[in-house]
C-alpha cells in the first residue's frame, strides 16, 4: 500500500470512529467559515445584556455579547443571528413581531450550524409561573408552598403536553431546511436553587416551599427539550450539573442568571454576561468546537 493510500485509509477509519461515537463536529465547505444559524428566545438573544445588537430588530433586545456571538468569535464561523427575545415554537414558521422574518427563513439547505433555546415562552407557562409563584410568595411573606398548593402539577402537565411536541416539531422543521447541519439546543441554566436560603427571598420572592416546586418545573421542561433533542438527531446542551450553584440567588459574582430585585440586568431573571459565555462554552464543548 502505498503511502497516500495509507493515510486515506487512516483518515477514513477516524472519522468513522467518530461519527460512530457521536464526536463529528460540522465542518465548513472547503476552507469557508462554517455556516452558522443562531434562533431562539432571550436566553439565546441575551436579553437585558449590554450592549445591544443594533442591526436587530428593536423587540428583539439582542446582545452583541449573547453566546452565538461568543461562538462565532472563539471558531470564526459566519454566523446569522435572528435570536429574538420572547420568541415561542410558532415564531419559527411565523412573524413574531411586524417586518421580522419568521425565524426559520434564515436556514438554508447549506447551513453548517444551527443553535437554539426554545419552549420557555410557549403557553407562556414559565412566566406564568415566575408571576403565580411570586405574588403568592409575597402574600405569605416567603413562607409556606402557597404556589404549590394553589397550582399542583398543571403548569408541569402543560409543558409535557403541549410544549415537548411543539419543541420537537419546532426541531423537525430546522432539520428539514438544514438536513445536513448540527443542530444544538440548549437546556435553559437553573433560574432557581434546589432549596432557598435565607438571603433567596430578596432577590426571588418566592416562598421557600415553591422554590423547589419551580425548579422541579424547569426540570420538566428540560427534560422534554432534551427529549425532543434526541428524537430528532440534535445534540443536546445539559447545563443542569454546569448551572448549579449559579442560579438567581446566587451571588453577584458566581450568578448565570440575574434576579428579580437587586439586578444587573434591564431584563430580570435571564442570563448575564457571564452566563451567556458560560452557554457558549459548554455548546462548543458539546459540539467538539473551539
């Protein structure tokens, strides 16, 4: 064999380990940048972070520090950026807001790379509950599971119902306009801890009996975006394990997420500066990038 021969046959059997193992990362055509297609909601768009993305439509309060812009710096990808805070599963095939394109007109059949969070403002049940739990919460002046015993397991049946199919749609659609992309969708970093302290209350009002109740929540709907994720051929992002310990009640220095009161943020209770570059790090992580 010769020695061309040989490497070819090298090269061919690692990358067929690789992709056996799951590890291939996109490749860009020839030595173009990767064609990279940022959608999503305000955790994706960095709502609230300065400063602000003044090519994006003004709704839209996008950060130039959101974590595909982080992704694009650490790999040189050509990166389309049509996050949009507030955006739900329909905003993909529809306009969310007057003169914006639904999301999904920026994928094309040659798109390298395709990121996401979505399903957080479908139903508008996270909010909903954000808000339930906290005016309960302040009526009991922190104490007790008021939000709980008010509401049981209705918001956590309508994300199992209505959001995990309408995540994975969402999911289908992408891979069908981008059938030979990676496509990442992230998990949502913990917005609450798995107990309260006694500092929680001042910057999440929310009794400390329903502080768990909410996180259990997102741990539902994690699990159902996670779920789509893999029916679907896409890679998953687990921030659950990388998030902890840097929830809303956390500290100003180890915080991903700002709270209620006593934030930095313009917008409450999304990703900071430092939690935006954290989702960036562990998306490369995940698609063996930078």
């Amino acid at each position: 064999m010769s020695l061309r021969a040989l490497r070819r046959t090298l090269a061919a059997v690692v990358a067929a380990g690789a992709a056996t193992l799951g590890l291939a990362a996109p490749t860009a055509h020839a030595d173009e940048p990767l064609r990279y297609v940022a959608l999503g909601d305000s955790y994706s768009a960095a709502s609230g972070v300065l400063p602000p993305d003044l090519s994006a439509p003004l709704l839209c309060l996008r950060s130039t520090r959101n974590y595909p812009h982080v992704i694009t710096e650490r790999t040189g990808a050509d990166l389309t950026d049509v996050t949009c805070g507030g955006a739900k599963t329909k905003d993909f095939t529809e306009s969310q807001y007057p003169g914006v394109a639904p999301q999904l007109d920026a994928v094309t059949a040659d798109t390298d790379l395709v990121t996401l969070t979505i399903g957080g403002n479908d139903n508008n049940t996270f909010i909903s509950a954000i808000l339930a739990c906290g005016t309960a919460g302040l009526g009991t002046l922190g104490h007790g599971s008021p939000c709980k015993d008010l509401y049981g397991s209705s918001f956590a049946d309508t994300v199992v119902t209505s959001t995990y199919p309408a995540v994975r749609s969402a999911l289908e659609a992408v891979r069908a306009k981008a059938p030979h992309a990676r496509i990442a969708v992230l998990g949502y970093p913990w917005i609450m801890p798995a107990e309260a302290d006694a500092t929680c209350f001042a910057k999440m009002p929310i009794a400390s009996g329903d502080v768990p109740y909410l996180r259990d929540l997102q741990a539902t709907l994690n699990g159902v975006i996670e779920r789509a994720a893999h029916e679907t051929g896409a890679v998953f992002v687990d921030l659950s394990e990388a998030s902890d310990g840097h929830d809303a009640c956390a500290s100003a220095g180890e915080r991903w997420i700002e709270p209620v009161l006593f934030g930095t943020n313009t917008v409450p209770v999304h990703p900071n500066a430092r939690g935006e570059a954290e989702m960036a790090r562990h998306t490369l992580a995940a698609l063996g990038l930078g």
